[in-house]
C-alpha cells in the first residue's frame, strides 16, 4: 500500500467516506524523502509518539525503525482507517484522544517504561505553538521532537539575536532544546496542500536547561516582558511589567553590564538569566 500516492489516498477516502477537515488542520504529509528524513531524525532511540497520525503514512515509516510506536489521534473517523492502513504494524497502538489533554507520563509510564523515547509529529499549525511549548515544558524524558510546522514557525524557533524572527519562542525553545531546520517542505508535498510551504524541525531535549536560572516563573516573565513591545526599549517593556519605577530598573540593568536602551530582541539567554538574578534581589 503505497500511502504517498495522492491515488491510493483518494481511494481511501471514498473507501471510508473521509473528508479531510480544515478545522483540524488535516495535511497529509505524501513525500517519501521528507518521510524518511523524519523517522531518522528521532534519533537512536527505542520508541516513538507520534502525534496525528493521519492515515498512517509517516507512522509505517516510523514503525519501520523503531521497536515501538504509539500513536495519538484525535478523529475518530481516523480509526477504522488506520486499522485498514496499519494493520501489518504489530509494533504500532493508536491511542485515542486529544495530545492536549492526555496524561503523556503516565502514558510513557505503562507502555514506554525503561524505554529511550522521541516525539514526532506532523502537526496543524493552528496548535503548533500550544503542543510544542507543552512538550518541552512537561520535562519529559524526551531525546528528540521532530515535527514538521509551519516554515515560519520553525525559522522563528531557531532563529539568534538580533535577528527579525527572534523572539519569546526562540527562547523558549532554546532554554530547552538546541532546535534545528532540518528541510523545507513545498505546499505541493501534502495533500491537500496548505497555503504555505513548512519545515521539518528537529530539536534535540537538553538534560538540563541551556542557562540556570532559580526562579524560571520570573525568568520567562522577563522574556514575555522584553518582548510585549518590539519597537519599544527592554527599560520601558520592564517598567511597563514590573512594579518598578525606571530609576531602580536603571541602576539594575546598568549594574549587571546591560544598556537600559537596549531592545529584548538583541538579548541572548545569558543576558535574560542575569536580568532574572537580579530582578529578583530587589523584587
């Protein structure tokens, strides 16, 4: 069965009477290449979440490198398709339900223990940020999360400082994980095709974040802060966040060696880790 073939999947689709649904932002993934590319990418591990799994197409590949692989689907009009697509994959179980509401550790706990896992996910744009800020946040023991996004999403994650892109999922993302572009993906490879091109983006789980920092509640609030108002400098986005007067944020920004003129998009993840040491001394 050969499910990167737009034919074999029309056929399906009359077969079961499946409509793809916009609301759930169904694209299904039909490049053989990318499809490898994805599956190796999750790295030198033992099993495998995949999120979506749509018809099936990347979980058989997924299930070709890996001892096991679970699959969370939110459609129920996806089952009865997937038993017919997986149905010579003993190593894959489709776990229905919504990724957002699963307990995923206690999942990893009954049916992974012991096990080196990754996530991969070919996932709607609509919650893109929602899912991956959930997984790295959740400190699961995770090696890698490899989905395939929105390109502009994935050029904002990895993007550095100083650049246009950057910004609080950058760091967000990088005080978790070391994100990298692995390849962009043209409209025309899934059907059907969405209106912009996307990415695959692997991200490698740190074991501990990238910087220390004792209180990460604050440290993320100075990122969101620095961040409310681009155009604005990181004294003003402070001033405006935090019930402090611009004398005091002043002299705590000048004392740690960082202009008060400064813009947050210019601001690597040592500099927020030293704002957040010292907001916190005067807090």
């Amino acid at each position: 069965m050969n499910l990167t073939s737009p034919k074999v999947i029309k056929e399906i689709c009359a077969q079961f009477g499946f409509g793809f649904s916009k609301g759930l932002g169904q694209n299904f993934l039909l490049d053989a290449n990318v499809l490898e590319q994805i599956a190796e990418a999750a790295g030198d591990v033992d099993a495998v979440i995949e999120i979506g799994p749509g018809f099936g197409v990347l979980t058989r590949e997924l299930a070709k490198a890996y001892e096991t692989v679970l699959s969370i689907e939110i459609d129920q009009r996806l089952y009865p398709i997937l038993d017919y697509t997986l149905s010579d994959c003993p190593n894959v179980e489709i776990i229905p339900g919504d990724v957002m509401k699963l307990d995923i550790s206690e999942l990893i706990s009954k049916k992974l223990d012991k096990k080196r896992i990754s996530v991969a996910a070919n996932l709607p744009y609509y919650i893109t940020t929602p899912i991956l800020t959930m997984l790295i946040e959740s400190r699961l023991p995770f090696e890698n999360i490899v989905v395939m996004i929105q390109k502009e999403v994935a050029q904002r994650i990895c993007a550095k400082p100083g650049s246009k892109d950057y910004g609080a999922i950058s760091v967000l993302c990088q005080y978790y994980t070391n994100p990298e572009l692995l390849c962009v993906v043209p409209a025309g490879s899934f059907l059907p095709p969405p209106k912009v091109d996307s990415a695959v983006l692997r991200m490698q789980v740190l074991p501990e974040p990238k910087v220390h920092t004792e209180n990460e509640a604050l440290f993320f609030r100075v990122v969101k802060a620095a961040f409310s108002q681009r155009r604005k400098t990181l004294l003003n986005c402070l001033s405006n966040n935090f019930p402090l007067d611009k004398n005091t944020l002043t002299d705590c920004l000048e004392g740690i060696g960082i202009q008060p003129t400064i813009r947050g998009e210019k601001l690597g993840l040592e500099e927020f880790a030293s704002i957040t040491k010292a907001l916190q001394s005067i807090l």
